[in-house]
C-alpha cells in the first residue's frame, strides 16, 4: 500500500485499522516533500509533525505560530497570533499542517508566477504553470504531498489550477465556510475551499468547516450535511446546463473536444442537457477587475509599512497593478462611472445564473481556456492572463458553488471540468462531481514525477 | 449677526464615543479609560490580516436613539462604508463608516441664539462609525495606542444653520443632555467622548445662499477654543473679504498660544476617501425596532421641562436646572413622590437648585429637611417598624418584587411608610428598618 496515495476517508479508516500510525503517515509525506518539492516549489514553508492527518495549507490562511506570508515580501516575517476559524476547525478533526503552500502573491494571479518566493511548477510539465492563486495547494495534491490542502479563490483560484494539475478543486458557495482568517484579497468574492484526491473527501471537508461563525458577519448559518449519503451511479433526472457562452472565442478546440465528451458521457449517465444561455457572460471579467480591484485597494492598505516591518514597495508588480486599478475606480468623480456600474453588472450575471437555473440543476463547461501554459508565456500580457479566468468568474460575480474535476487531457496535460450549482446548492455540485469522477477513470491519472 | 454687514454661517459635525460594553466592530472592551497601552486589543481592532468586523448592535441601538432624539428618520436601508485614508493611528488604512447610506436622516434641533430666539438646526445624518487609536508624539519617537481603536463613535451632522456663537454653545450643550439622559455616552469633552468640528464661512447679510467656500476647524479638542476659533475666523474672513481676496476651501486648527488659526490642508490637498460599501458586513435593516425603541427611550429633557412647566407650575429656569441633568431630575421626582402631597414642587426644586451638590442627594433625606424644618421628626423604632409591617403587608406584591431582586422597589414602600407617617418618619430609619424585615422574612 502506498501511503501517499489514499484520500482523507481512506487514510482515517487505515489509522483506525492501525495499518500504520500517525508518524508513519506524516514520514511518508515528509518523505515525498524532501524528495520533490525542490522540482516543484509547492511548500513555503514545512511542519516535521509526528501527529495528525497532514494537510497543506495555502499560504494566504492565517495559522498561529506558523508563518504566514501571502507569498509576499511584505509579511516575509509575520507569526500570526491567531488561527483561522477553518484551522481550528480542522484541527477539532485531528487535522495537522504540513507546511504553507505557494501562491500568487496575495492570491492574485492565474499562473503561480507571482509569488516572491519563486513560482510553482506543474507535476504534470515542469515547463508550465500550474495555474493560480492557489498554485502550491493544486501542485501539491496533484503529486501527493499532502493528504488534502486548502486553497482561496476569488474568481476562478481553486478552479483553475486544479483544472490545469488534473486534481479536484471545490469552491463552496460564498459564506459556505467562514473566512475569518483568510487574508482579505476581495472580502466580497474570498472564499475557501478544498483540492482533495476524491470528490467524497471534498465532501467530508464541507461538513468540517462549514457553519455560522460569530467572526464573520457573511458566513451562512447552517452547516452543510449531505442530506443523501447513498452513492449513485448515475444522473437519472438530472438536468444540466450548457452555456452557449462557454464554448465560443478565445476556447481552445482540443480543450473544447475534452469537454463535449465529458458532456456526451453525463448524457450517457442519463443526464438530460440542455443548451442555456448566460447573456452577460461578456462583461464578466470586467466587471469583476473593479470590483475586485476596489476592494484589493482597500484591503491592502493595512500593509503601510508601520506594522508589519515591510514598506509598500515591497509589493509585487500584480499586487501594486490591482491597488492602482482600484483607487482609480474608486476615486472621487469616477465611483458612479466604475464601481456602481460594476455591481450593477454583478446583479446581471446573478440574474443570468437565477434564469438559467429555472431550466437546470447544473451548468457544466471548461473550466479554463486552455490546457497548462508555458511558463513566462503570459507574464507580459497581464489581459490574456485575466482572461484565463473568464469561464470562472461570472460564478464568483453570483457566489455559487463550483469545482473543477478531471475530465481528459489535450497532449498529456489535464484538462478540468466545471460544475456549477445554485446559490447554497453545494450538495448537487458535489453529487454530480462524484459520480462523474466514479464513473471516469481522469481523477486517478497521477503524473510521473 | 449684524457686525459689519456681515454674518455667520456655521455648520457642526460633533462626533460622541458611545459608552458601548465593546467595541463597534469586536469584543474588546471598551474600559481603556487611564488603562496600560495597547490592552484592550485584539487581530479585529488591529487590522491584523485575515480579521474581519462584525456589527455591535447595541450600538446600533444607541445610534438610533440619538437619531430618534433629534427627530431624524431611521433608513431603511443602510449600509456600513469605507473612509479609505492612510493615518498611522488607523491600523487598517480604512475607518468603518457610513457616506451614501447613513443610519439616520432629516432630523431638526431647537436651539437659543444671542437673543434667546428659539431656531430650528437641521440635521443631515446621524450615522454610526468607529474610533481610530491615539498617538503620542515625544522627542523624535511617535508612539500608537490602540486601545481607542474601533470605539463606537456616532457623527451627527447639521446643516450650516448656525449664524452666532450662542446657538452653537446652546447645541452643544443641548446634545450633551440628550446624551447623558439616553444614556448613551457620558459626553466628557474633557476625555474626548464629545468632539467639535465647525464649517465656517461668512456672507453679507441679507443674502440667503451659501457660500461658496468654507473653512473647516479641526482638530480642535476643547469647546473654549472652538469658540475663540469661530470668532477669529469670523474677523479673518471678513476682513479677507473686505480687502477683495478669495477665499478657499481649507482645513485650519487653533494655536492657543497665539490666539489664531492657522492652515492645516489646502483644498490641493484635500483627502479623497474613496468610500464605497463596506464589503464584509450585511447591509443593516433595523428600521422595523423604532417602534420598540421609541418605546424604551426615556423622557428628553425638552419634553421634561414641558413637563415640569405644565403640570408642575416651575417656572423655566427652575425646570430647565433640573431637566439638564437626568440625575438631578431623579432625585427632584423621587423627592416630590415621597413627600405625598406635603411639599409642593417648587420648594422640593429650590431645595435642590441651591444645593450643592443636589444631583447626588438621597431623596428620602431631601423630603426630611424640608419637612422637619416645619414639625417634628418620628425617630421612635417601634413606631416605625409599626408602620413598616403594614405598609409590606398592604403591598404583598411590591415586597415580593424586592424579594426577587428587584431592590429598587423598596423605594415604593418607603414611600407608603413616609405617606402613612405624614412624611415624619426618619427617612434613613425607614429604609433600613424595611431591609431589615424583608429580608428576615424571605
């Protein structure tokens, strides 16, 4: 048996069955860290715990004692003296951290190029990116190290790099899991969620984390339970969306391919499809970069280099790229023209998403563009970079429930695909991801590292 | 406002520290009052990252009852925003506050001018925000204190009706009362729970539009100065005018040592704040608790003195002396209670008036004096323990009422032993002897 390999579940059942104890289990990761995290720079930072399920933590979430650095300069030596509340959570499951993984700089990239501490690359090909923000979560269960990590993802930051590293990652409606602790890049969007080996680990992690927190005012009240715990192995009855949108311009054809044949085999699962449309699709991505940049400005402001020891022109470029786009749409004279006609355009897309919703249970597409790009490939062009999100943010805009799973590969790279849900609908996400990965063979597809 | 041909125009924005268990957007006391640096913290009030605000809804209450007080509407929307500026005692780089959807609105304050003429102030806004931490300045170090930040502040705003001095102490002094009769702050200005700012600019007379400048004093920390600054500004800017020059937009404080103001920010300078809606708190829908809350809110002192005159026969200086003080005008009622009829309100009054220290008089004693003054004093215990037992009997429930906690309800028996005694009994007597037996027979 190879430890590495199993899920959360798995692994809870083999300590119960004391095949090996929790100081094999947290070797045999430490192990495959000292082996193959040089390759891939996923970790920041490394815990040599001998207790505990060992999970990888994205460096964006606040760990007592345990440095905390957004993968920026300017908290390079920040300690935080409190936990998350997701940590003190997990920690409740007997859940240890194995180490802080990479990200873009305060969570704010698509490719994993904008951390300070170097850029992750994919297991998958080292040349290319693994995608972002959550870039060293995504790596790192792609190749093992962990059991399961946490990641954020504000407009696509979960979704995307597990699309592009062939792992699942799921992004629970907005409010789903308290973010009390989550380094605030756009509190309005910020969301944490899981990359886990199966979608039932995803699952489990929901429960664990989610419920009313008393620290953050956005959190939903009731605690997600599966309310149906037999496994299907079908979609009988379920109705799933296409978005016209989703397969027009700018989407790769190969990519394209991977998801219409995952398409054709829901269908051949018994899901009905049905073609929907999401007419504000276009002014998405546009959207969202003054909203989120407005709230980038504000959030960031803190670090003013009286606290925290760093000035502000520590920042990285994309970091400091976000803070002037969102001053300047939040200045005086400029509000009503870029923030309100924003959130305006955020309420379209909401509706958009309520219409659909009426004629499906599920909408399905590409997660990303294209499969994993070369590193550096986008680094000049910071637009095609934002456009790599525009499949994953229009379900940001309306805070729904989304993850990638596994769904093929264009010449060897993994391709994701993506499942949306309503509003809270976190469960028929999850259901539909299962029994897709179950009935698939992509979610077992490791890279040869 | 006659003098040169010209007048006034002053708008007000005073800011109160609510006296809040915790802190607006955390559960930080708020007892930082002469405590040790940096104790009263924590990740919220820090701006350390990752912490989020949550909303202190007894501030929200109290923001309310101020609203309500000064005849504002409560919105029924509203939202908390961000002020984005960069100050070091802003820990971070932002204040919660409120801009295009403030908690209350519309509202009118009466106020006395130079002449004792009764004018309406309009008030913009009441809205609700938090403190910001204190710095201190020594030789080349400058020192931050967070314990201060993130207490409940309320900003009311009126609008630039002030056109003497006088109407602005009487404002002033007008919102101190109804904060301390809410109970919603205790308005020293001494330890900065009240603070001033003024708009001040000035027109001939005659004319009905506004300015188009206006000089904001800031920064201004005792209600002395403020005055001496409105009344410099007045002669700086009229004199400015008569020599042709044009005036600005400007923010200017008061050297106190010089006697003037002088200029802090030019209108280049001026902040853009950049508000917009404050993304990690819910909207806020609170409108549905006026009723409850008009319900719960005591009696003002405007409508105390209305009180006081009407059904009372004081004359308004005496009514106004006792509803400037809720604590005065509490001992003055319980007084005039306890005497059943012997006293009539007026004496009870100038009793009190030409005490010393009135506010802080036990009522029962208040209702002696007066009385023994005129006849002789019951001091005999049997005698009172007599009129004791009959007044617990006769008021079953009031004795239980006490007997569940309720310990002010003794004030009620006292005031039957005192009528049945015709007020002779020794107030003092009473209550211990009533103690006594209540709890003995419990």
């Amino acid at each position: 048996m190879q430890i590495t390999k199993l899920s959360l579940i798995e692994t809870k059942q083999a300590l119960l069955d004391k095949q090996f104890s929790e100081a094999e289990l947290n070797q045999a990761y430490l192990d495959r860290i000292e082996k193959l995290n040089s390759k891939l720079n996923a970790f920041l930072h490394v815990q040599t715990n001998k207790v505990g399920i060992p999970a990888a933590i994205k460096d964006v979430i606040s760990t007592k004692d345990i440095p905390t650095t957004a993968a920026s300069k300017i908290l390079e030596n920040y300690l935080p003296p409190f936990n998350a509340t997701v940590m003190n959570r997990l920690a409740a499951q007997n859940i240890s951290v194995i180490g802080k993984t990479n990200c873009d700089e305060f969570a704010m990239g698509s490719s994993g190029e904008n951390s300070a501490y170097g850029k992750t690359l994919n297991p998958w090909d080292l040349g290319r990116v693994p995608g972002g923000s959550s870039s060293g979560s995504a790596a790192a269960i792609a190749a093992d190290l962990a059991v399961f990590a946490l990641g954020s993802d504000t407009g696509g930051s979960i979704r995307l790099p597990a699309s592009l590293c062939g792992t699942i990652g799921f992004k629970p409606s907005y409010g789903r899991v308290s973010r009390y602790g989550l380094l605030s890049m756009a509190s309005s969007l910020d969301q944490i969620g899981t990359f886990t080996k199966t979608v039932a680990d995803a699952r489990l992690l929901l429960e664990w984390m989610s419920g009313t927190d008393n620290l953050d005012s956005n959190c939903l009240q009731e605690a997600f339970k599966a309310s149906n715990t037999d496994k299907k192995d079908n979609l009988k009855g379920l109705r799933v969306g296409v978005p016209t949108e989703y397969f027009g311009q700018g989407l790769d054809q190969e990519v394209a391919k991977v998801i219409k044949s995952a398409i054709s085999k829901m269908e051949s699962l018994g899901a009905k499809i049905v073609e929907i449309s999401l007419p504000h699709t276009e002014y998405a991505i546009a959207a969202y970069y003054i909203i989120m940049a407005s709230e980038v400005s504000s959030n960031l402001a803190r670090f003013d280099g009286i606290r925290f020891g760093k000035q502000r022109d520590q920042f990285g470029a994309e970091p400091k790229r976000r803070i002037m786009l969102g001053t300047f749409s939040l200045a005086s004279g400029y509000y009503d023209d870029y923030y309100a006609q924003a959130a305006k355009v955020r309420t379209l897309i909401r509706q958009d998403f309520a219409r659909a919703f009426t004629q499906c249970d599920a909408i399905v597409g590409p997660v990303s563009p294209t499969p994993a790009w070369q590193i550096g490939e986008k680094v000049t062009d910071p637009l095609a970079m934002y456009l790599s999100d525009v499949y994953t943010v229009p379900a940001s805009m309306a805070g729904l429930p989304g993850i990638s799973v596994p769904a093929g590969f264009v010449q060897g790279l993994p391709v994701g695909l993506h499942v949306l849900s309503k509003y809270a609908d976190d469960e028929t996400v999850l259901n539909v991801a299962e029994v897709f990965t179950e009935q698939t063979n992509f979610a077992k597809e490791k890279p040869d590292l | 406002m006659n003098q040169d041909g010209y007048e006034l125009v002053i708008g007000l924005e005073v800011h109160v520290e609510l006296n809040t268990k915790n802190k607006m957007f955390c559960n930080c006391s708020t007892d930082y009052f002469g405590q040790p640096a940096n104790t009263h913290i924590c990740p919220v009030c820090l701006g350390l990252p990752g912490a989020l605000p949550i909303i202190n809804h007894e501030a929200i209450q109290s923001c309310m009852k101020i609203g309500l007080a000064l005849n504002c509407t409560v919105a029924e929307n509203s939202r908390f925003e961000r002020k984005n500026y960069f100050y070091p005692d802003l820990p971070k780089g932002f204040q919660i506050s409120q801009y295009r959807w403030p908690l209350c609105t519309g509202g009118w304050l009466e106020v006395s001018d130079m002449n004792g003429q009764a004018n309406k102030i309009r008030i913009n806004r009441v809205h609700q925000e938090e403190d910001t931490g204190k710095l201190t300045h020594s030789n080349r170090n400058s020192l931050v204190d967070y314990n201060r930040s993130g207490i409940p502040l309320v900003e009311i705003v009126t609008e630039p009706d002030f056109h003497d001095v006088e109407s602005v102490r009487d404002y002033a002094k007008k919102l101190q009362q109804i904060f301390r009769s809410l109970g919603v702050s205790n308005a020293d200005m001494e330890k900065g729970d009240m603070r001033l700012e003024a708009n001040v600019s000035v027109r001939p007379v005659g004319s009905q539009e506004l300015p188009d400048y206006r000089v904001e004093l800031k920064n201004i920390n005792s209600f002395r100065f403020m005055v001496a600054a409105i009344e410099y500004e007045r002669s700086r800017q009229i004199a400015a005018l008569e020599k042709g020059e044009e005036l600005t937009q400007e923010t200017r404080g008061w050297n106190e040592e010089k006697k003037e103001t002088y200029l802090q920010r030019g209108k280049e300078e001026a902040h853009d704040y950049r508000y917009f809606p404050e993304p990690d708190l819910p909207e806020l829908q609170v409108a549905s608790q006026v009723v409850q809350i008009k319900k719960e809110m005591p009696e003002l002192p405007e409508a105390k003195i209305r009180r006081y005159k009407q059904d009372l026969s004081l004359p308004q200086s005496a009514a106004q002396v006792l509803a400037s003080d809720s604590n005065l005008s509490k001992v003055f009622e319980t007084a005039l209670e306890i005497s059943a009829g012997k006293l009539t309100a007026l004496t009870v009054a100038n009793k009190l008036i030409n005490s010393q220290n009135g506010a802080s008089l036990l009522p029962e004693k208040v209702v002696q004096d007066l009385l023994t003054s005129k006849e002789g004093l019951i001091e005999d215990n049997n005698e009172i323990s007599k009129l004791a037992q009959e007044a617990i009997k006769e008021n079953a429930q009031v004795a239980e009422i006490y007997r569940k906690g309720k310990l002010t309800a003794i004030q009620s028996l006292i005031g039957v032993v005192m009528r049945k005694s015709q007020g002779k009994a020794d107030a003092a007597k009473v209550k211990e002897t009533l103690e006594k037996l209540l709890n003995s027979e419990s």
